[in-house]
C-alpha cells in the first residue's frame, strides 16, 4: 500500500513550551501506526531539534520545515538553508505553500530550486500545490495545478521524483472552515496522479502519496482519506489541538 500520511503544519503559530506541550500530549496517546503509515510535524525553525528529538524514539514519526532557501548558502540575511536542515537530521521540507506562494510571491521555478536542493540533500520535499477561488470558479484548476507539477517537478528523473510527497491544496478551503468535497478532493487527486502517470508512467503514479490539505479537521478526515486517491492530509489548525490531531491520524487508511 501506498504510504499514508498525517502532516502537521503548525505555520506560524504556537511558543516553543506550548509546541512542546502539543508534542508530548500527542505522544501520550499511544498511537500504534501500521508500518505503511507516518506522521509528520511542520514546526518552526527554532523548533526543529526540539522536534526532531521528540519524535526520535517514535518509530514512522518525523518532524519537517516548512521552507526553505532557494540558495545553497551565502549572504542572504534571515533565509535558512537546505545544508543547515539537512545538519540538524531533518528529513522533510514543506515547499510551495501556497501562503509562501501568495505572500513571499514563490513562483513555480523558485520552487523547483528548492525542490533540487532537497532532494540532493536527502530531504523529501512535501510538495504543495493548488488553484485559488477565481481559477477554482473559471474552471481551469485541472490546468492549473497540472502546470504547477510540470514547472516545478517535471524537470526531474524517476528516482528522484519517487521521492516527493505531493500535497493538494485547494487556496479556498485552507483556513476557511470550507473543505473541499470528497468528490472534488477524489477527482483532483485522481487528476494528478494521471498527470503524474503521463509524464512517469502508471507505476510512478500509483506510487507517490497524494495528501489533500485544506480545513482537515477531526470530524471529516475520515471522510476525505478513504477517497481512493487520497493519502491523507496537510492539516493547519486542527493540527494545534492535541486531541484533533490525534483523530486525525486515527483517520488515515
Ligand atoms: P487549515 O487546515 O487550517 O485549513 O490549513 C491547511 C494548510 O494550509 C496546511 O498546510
């Protein structure tokens, strides 16, 4: 079976005690995992080795950055590099987020930048894309996203393309309480993995997780993952909340 994911993004939210707080409660709850399935935490950079030494002893879970430089290293006041996640064990980098996307104007070939950097560091790139509401509202979101993957992924060869997680995520469900429907959510995803088909063929296709992102909360994850194409979620908010994110993880395949 596909791998099944869980991911946490905290964004920009929560102080170090109260992070570490989140971690332990979770932890508490004795989560057994089957061995296709993982759960990831997107914290803050100064909550990375707090994280990641958390998460140690807990086999199939990770913590991750939520971005990174599209520089190797340099003078770039404030950016941190893949080298320096890559120093610190960190094996998963959220990238093109579509608020990086949208507030720090990260385009498709910046991403792809990264992308390279990650994966020549080892680091799994956790792949974001997604349509706004006016492209969602035209009709175009299949083109879309599918000119995102091309621009930003499609320059790489099979193995290393084997390695990305992709993360759907609809700009007018994130944060909203608006989710998208099981049946958009399933027909986006089965979208993606026949453009990832197209280009790498069936074998790629049916191999990489697709997560869906957007208003994932404790009451419809269920739901959303047992969509076919569907390999769990990017979750935002119901990730701060110990007892939400636990039945969200619950809720994977
Ligand atoms: P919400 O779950 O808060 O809608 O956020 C989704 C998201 O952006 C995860 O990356």
């Amino acid at each position: 079976m596909r791998h099944q994911i869980a991911a946490a993004n905290w964004k920009m939210n929560l102080t170090f005690q109260q992070g570490e707080k989140l971690l332990n409660d979770i932890f508490e709850a004795d989560i057994s995992l089957a061995p296709h399935q993982k759960v990831i935490f997107a914290v803050p950079f100064p909550y990375l080795i707090m994280a990641k030494s958390e998460v140690e002893e807990e086999k199939s879970f990770a913590a991750a950055a939520q971005n990174c430089s599209n520089k190797k290293s340099g003078a770039y006041t404030g950016e941190v590099s893949v080298e320096m996640l890559h120093s610190i064990g960190i094996n998963y980098c959220i990238i093109g987020h579509s608020e990086r996307r949208e507030y720090f104007n990260e385009t498709n070939s910046i991403l792809a930048e990264k992308v390279n950097l990650c994966l020549q560091y080892n680091i799994i790139p956790v792949f974001c894309c997604g349509e706004s509401l006016a492209i969602r509202e035209s009709g175009k979101q299949n083109e879309f996203v599918q000119l995102q993957l091309r621009e930003s992924l499609f320059h790489l060869d099979s193995e290393k393309m084997k390695k990305i997680i992709i993360a759907y995520e609809p700009i007018w469900a994130i944060g909203t309480g608006k989710t998208a429907t099981t049946g958009q959510a399933q027909e986006m995803h089965a979208h993606l993995r026949s453009v990832i088909g197209n280009h790498y063929g069936s074998e790629m296709a049916s191999f990489i997780p697709i997560l869906y992102g957007g208003s994932v909360k404790a009451n419809n994850a269920k739901e959303l993952f047992s969509c076919a194409d569907v390999d769990g979620g990017l979750v935002g908010g119901a990730s701060l909340v110990a007892s939400d994110f636990i039945e969200i993880i619950r809720s994977l395949k």
